[in-house]
C-alpha cells in the first residue's frame, strides 16, 4: 500500500502504523541485504547536499545501487542560481526521487511543493527523519520493544532532539531531554510532540534525564551551520557531556548512541563512545537499511501501474 505521504519533509510525514512497517522492512533487509535488489530498476534519484555527509550521503547512494537504481548527487547552495521551484521540475522530469539535505526546512517544503515526485528531508535546520529511523532500529536490535522505554537526550534541543521527540516518543519511548532552557526544542515541535501523543520531559539537568534510561543519546553542540558560535556554545554546554558518571545514572544495560560525527571530549567522552555500551556503529550501519525500506516503501509502484 502506498504511504499516506508523498514526501518525508518531516517526521510526522509517515503514519506511526507506516513508521512501524518501515521498521519491519529494515530489520527484513538487514537479514536479507538482496531482498528488493531490482525494485529500483531503471530508476535515478537526485542527491542534493548543502551540507558536509559521510553516512547520510553514502547509505543513500548505497541503498539506491543496492536496489538496483542510480543516483546523480549535486554537492552545494541549492536554489542560488535559480528558484527551487524550477529546481523541482526540473529533477522531476530526469528522476524519481529529490533527497536534499539543506540549512533551512522551508527548502525542503518548497522544493516539495513544486516536485511531482517524492522530496526527502536527509537533515534540515529542524529535523533528520532519516537518522531517528536508523535510530528505532538500533534500539529494537538492543531491547526487542521500544514501549516503555526511557530515552535520555542530553544537549542541544536541535534537529535530532526534534525528530528524536516526534518519532521515538510516537512509538511508546518517553523521551527525557535535558538541555539549558536557552537551547530547548521548539514550542512547534513540542506542541506537535504532545498532539501525537507522546510523552517527554524536557529538564535542565542531565542526571535527571539520565536516571534509568535505557538509551543515552547526545549530538555535537554546534551543528552544521553554527561554526561561529561553537565556543560560545562549549561554555554553554559544558555541563551536558555524556561521560561515565553521567552514564552510570542509566540503567545497567544502557545503550549509548550518537548520530554522529561526535567530537570525543565535548559532548561525549572517548571512554562512553569507545565503551562496550556504545552502539553508534550499529545506529551507522543501519541507516543503510532503514533508507533502503524507506524508499522501497516511498518508490514502490501501485500495484495497477
Ligand atoms: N548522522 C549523519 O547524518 O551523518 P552525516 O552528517 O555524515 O551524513
Ligand atoms: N545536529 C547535527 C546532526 C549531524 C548529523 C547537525 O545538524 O549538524
């Protein structure tokens, strides 16, 4: 069945019934790495990066060759030498797919409302939908459940904390965020998070966020796009380092996870990241095939077709 969204612009663009297939059919690809190996035949998706990537751009182009497609990827500002209203059609006339990491979200909202094929957000200034499900994926190797869990998100409010929000806490995870009250997630999002149902709490301090958790989660404090402020922000965030201790608060069986790159000593300790607790390569690895379900699942052709 095709899913209720054309696009992934957002996390809340799959259904959390969608959200959960595609879940299933990673951890079925995972198994089977040649299962759907032709759904993508004859088919090229375009690749659009304004920001540095190494595991988001290289699963995409992974995953599209995997599934017997191909894809051309422009590295740079998108929409400086011409609207991105013309940008969508003209990459939807040569391909079947725009994926677009960008600065801002209205990119990936304008590009989507001119594209007649399927627009998806590879990280935004608001939200990585694409790394939360290689995240689910992770968590449910680790537990085998993601109901009733307790995820600890300690750092800056940012594009993980959103997506973390919208699509772990959709899945039963209470999400535990701590973070300065400067550097929340937004109202928007919040709001959004509530009208979902999900279940968080946003503190200012770590230990509280990290006490019990089954999953520790952090990112780097200055994302992509705030170089200029990552002093400023070490001074800000210097409290909310994942270390040991802090990590001790968590249950016995604790998971640590970063979407990474991490920067080992700001946000992270070598010992946590290098820890046998760590599953960050596990979470990399699986955005190769939760991606691989997402677009078998955004691409796949109605049945009278
Ligand atoms: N986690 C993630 O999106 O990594 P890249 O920035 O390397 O794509
Ligand atoms: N918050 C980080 C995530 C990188 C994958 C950034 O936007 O740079």
């Amino acid at each position: 069945m095709p899913l209720a969204s054309p696009h992934l612009r957002t996390d809340l663009d799959l259904t959390t019934r969608e959200l959960v297939r595609l879940l299933d059919l990673a951890a079925h690809l995972k198994r089977d790495p040649a299962a759907f190996a032709h759904s993508l035949a004859g088919r090229y998706l375009s690749l659009l990066f304004e920001k540095p990537s190494l595991r988001t751009r290289f699963t995409f182009d992974l995953a599209i060759q995997q599934l017997g497609g191909g894809a051309v990827t422009q590295i740079g500002p998108i929409g400086d030498r011409e609207p991105l209203a013309d940008i969508a059609r003209n990459l939807d006339r040569w391909t079947s797919a725009i994926v677009a990491r960008v600065f801002s979200q209205d990119t990936i909202e304008e590009l989507a409302r001119w594209s007649r094929v399927p627009v998806v957000n590879a990280l935004s200034d608001l939200y990585h939908p694409c790394q939360i499900l290689a995240d689910l994926q992770t968590i449910h190797e680790r537990f085998g459940r993601w109901q009733g869990l307790k995820l600890a998100y300690i750092g800056d409010g940012n594009n993980i904390a959103h997506s973390l929000l919208l699509n772990a806490g959709r899945l039963g995870i209470h999400v535990a965020i701590a973070c300065p009250a400067t550097h929340a997630p937004l109202p928007a999002v919040t709001a959004a998070a509530e009208a979902a149902g999900v279940q968080f709490s946003i503190t200012p301090d770590p230990r509280h966020a990290a006490d019990g958790a089954h999953i520790v989660y952090t990112d780097v404090w200055a994302s992509m796009g705030q170089e200029a402020e990552a002093l400023a922000r070490q001074q800000i965030f210097a409290p909310y380092q994942v270390n040991a201790p802090l990590l001790a608060a968590a249950r016995p069986e604790a998971i640590f996870l970063h979407c990474l790159p991490a920067k080992r000593g700001q946000e992270v300790t070598a010992d946590v990241i290098e820890s046998p607790q760590s599953a960050v390569f596990d979470q990399a690895e699986n955005r190769l095939h939760a991606q691989k379900a997402l677009l078998v699942l955004l691409l796949e052709k109605p049945a009278h077709v």
